[in-house]
C-alpha cells in the first residue's frame, strides 16, 4: 500500500487584488499648504514691505544739457520705496516732460538701484529770433538760444509758431539724411511752404528740394551731383525729382 503524507487542511484562496492606494493624510496636505502660503507671504513681504529690496540708487544715464538732479526730481520716485512698488512707465513719462528730454526709459537694477536712461532732445536748425539765434530740434522745441549764427547748423525759415510747425519737420528731415560733407555746405533751408522746399549752399548754389518724400534717395542724388558739377553762385540744382535731377 502505498505511503503518502498526512493532507493538510484546504484554506480558502482569495483573488489577488493591488494594493488599494492609500488616502491621502490631511494633516500632510494641510502642513504643505501652509507652507506655501508662508513662503510666499515672506517673498510678498521682502518684495513690497521690508528694507532689502528699496530704491537706495539712482543712476541716470545719457544727460548732457539735463543735470541728473533734474531727472531724478521729475522721476518722483522717494528713496525707500519698495522695488517692485515703482511704476517705471509713469515715473519713465513724468522724466520725459522735461523740456530738452526726447524720451525716457526706466529699468529696475536689484536689489536696489533704479537706472534711468535718458534721450536728449537734439538741435537740428536754428532760427533767427531777435538779435540773436535760436537752436531747435526736429518738433521746433527750443534746445538753447546764441548770439552768433552756429555754423553747424542751417538757418531755416518758416511761417507760423515754431513748435510742431511743417515746415520745420520738413526741414529737419533732411538734415538728418544729408551724407555730412553736404549738410556741411547747406546755409538755409527755406521751408515756408513744407511742399516746396528751397536750400541755399555756402558758395550761393541753389537747390531746388521739393516736398519732404524721398528725403534720403534726394540726398543721394545731390552728392553725386555736387561730385559731378561742383556747386557755384551761379549753379542750380533740382532734385525734387530725383529720378530725373537737373543741373542749371
């Protein structure tokens, strides 16, 4: 008879299932949310409230005619204020008001400095205004008043009030697009009328500019016309077409 070993009792098999994952613990979740908050309460308070991050310097740049105290007072920005609390656009457009000021650019430097970027209005013309002259730039605004006519600069003529006048934009243009050796020999620029534009050169040449459209390629044309027919009292030219410029 064959020996076999004693049966051991059947247990009842259950179905092996994964493991069910586990709830998550509140007091966990409450402790990191506070965490949370508090850090960024401390980041707000060292950002808005406390004397790490304030305004201590301020460092403009650019100035020439403008003294940096006069920049930082329309700037109205107190030392002490928070970094993050100056609104660089309004203090950046209270700066620009100033009058020999073109344009203004506030930056934040951290952890403390404001830096202020300043663009100076630039004389283009002058103007006679009594027994003296007057520098202006391309919007007419006044940048400094002379005795004697400046040599840089040509004597513009125009009808009206000054400031925001045509004739003077017009004038300006093209001294901004004149290659230097022929804004060198330009005297006057008669810009009463913005359309018909007339420049008188040093030696008493005549040139006829037109309107101001094509201020840049009319530039062009006169240098290599002055190269080619070099310019007298008794020379004219006409670039108002400047695709077909004349020599008188």
């Amino acid at each position: 008879m064959g020996s076999g070993g004693p049966g051991k009792p059947g247990r009842p098999g259950r179905p092996d299932r994964p493991d069910s994952p586990r709830s998550s613990d509140p007091w966990k979740v409450a402790f990191v949310t506070l965490l949370i908050v508090a850090l960024l309460a401390v980041v707000l308070w060292v950002l808005l409230g406390s004397r790490l991050l304030v305004v201590r310097d301020i460092r403009v740049t650019g100035v020439d005619r403008v003294s940096d105290q006069a920049v930082v007072q329309a700037l109205d920005v107190p030392t002490g204020t928070p970094l993050a609390r100056v609104d660089t656009g309004a203090a950046a457009d209270r700066a620009a008001k100033l009058r020999l000021v073109e344009s203004v650019e506030v930056t934040r430097g951290w952890p403390s400095t404001l830096r202020v970027e300043v663009t100076e209005r630039t004389p283009r013309l002058a103007l006679k205004v009594g027994d003296g002259y007057r520098l202006v730039d391309h919007e007419g605004v006044r940048i400094a008043d002379v005795e004697s006519r400046p040599d840089a600069f040509p004597l513009v003529r125009i009808r009206g009030e000054v400031k925001d006048n045509s004739g003077i934009a017009a004038a300006a243009a093209i001294t901004e697009k004149l290659p230097d050796g022929v804004l060198s020999k330009v005297r006057t620029i008669a810009a009463e009328d913005p359309k018909t534009l007339v420049l008188k050169l040093d030696d008493g040449a005549t040139v006829t500019w037109g309107d101001d459209e094509r201020t840049k390629e009319k530039g062009e044309v006169l240098a290599i016309l002055l190269r080619e027919h070099p310019s007298n009292a008794d020379r004219s030219y006409d670039v108002s077409a400047p695709d077909v410029a004349v020599v008188k």
